[in-house]
C-alpha cells in the first residue's frame, strides 16, 4: 500500500482530534496521483472530499490498512502506521511547512535507514502560501 499523509513541521497530524489544517488544492493533487488507482480514506477523512464532486477511486472504511492491496493509496488523518509499516510501499507526504499544535503525530521514522527519498517538490496551495510534497519509497 501506498500511504498519503499531510504533516507540520513537527510530523503533527492532529490536535484535539481534529486535523491541523486543510487545502483544497491538496485534495485536488491526491485525487490527481489516485486516479487510476483506489484512494481508501476512514469516515472521518471522508469528510474532506464531500465537496469535490464525483471521486470514483474513493473507497471509505474505518479499517483501511488491512484493506488496501499493494498499489493502493491510504489516505491518513488519524490512524497509527507502525503495525502496518511491513506492507507500505510509498509514502507520500505533504508538508504544511509550518509549526501547529499537535497531539498525534505521523508515526513512521522516514528518516531512517528504511525509507528513501525519492522526490520532492513545492506547490501553491488555497489555504498554504507553499506545500512541499516528499515521496519515500521503501529501502
């Protein structure tokens, strides 16, 4: 499986049980990298997409890290990787480049020997002046 994730400076990915922050332009470019592919996204994610319209590779469960086959995307908000990380392919991340409140943090060390980084580029965002998207791909 291939895992999205959106994380602040610090790998925080939610504070208070809500997510840090939002971008619609985000959510346009992960529709855009799972098009042909299926995107699993949890109840609570869901709720990013309502307004995007038609999103036919979305497929929602709760329980979508022992779902997802090899090439499929997990989008995560809320849910601990450790346990799965033996399955993960790829991890996409998007950085807010930015420090936020945070009491629940992306739990995979992309840092080490594990993970190589395969790309990373910036983009404008709605809501971020600049999005840095780093792609890690299993060493």
């Amino acid at each position: 499986m291939i895992i999205i994730a959106a994380v602040d400076n610090k790998n925080g990915l939610m504070f208070n049980h809500r997510r840090q922050s939002q971008d619609k332009i985000l959510r346009e470019k992960i529709l855009e990298i799972t098009a042909k592919s299926k995107l699993w996204v949890n109840h609570y994610t869901e709720k990013q997409f309502a307004d995007m319209g038609r999103c036919p590779q979305l497929n929602i469960d709760d329980n979508l890290l022992n779902e997802a086959a090899p090439g499929e995307y997990c989008f995560i908000e809320n849910d601990h990787l450790q346990k799965s990380e033996p399955w993960i392919e790829k991890i996409i991340l998007f950085k807010w480049n930015r420090n936020y409140p945070g009491d629940f943090f992306f739990d995979i060390d992309v840092t080490s020997n594990h993970w190589i980084l395969q790309e990373s580029k910036d983009f404008p965002g709605s809501s971020h002046e600049k999005i840095t998207m780093e792609v890690y791909r299993h060493a």
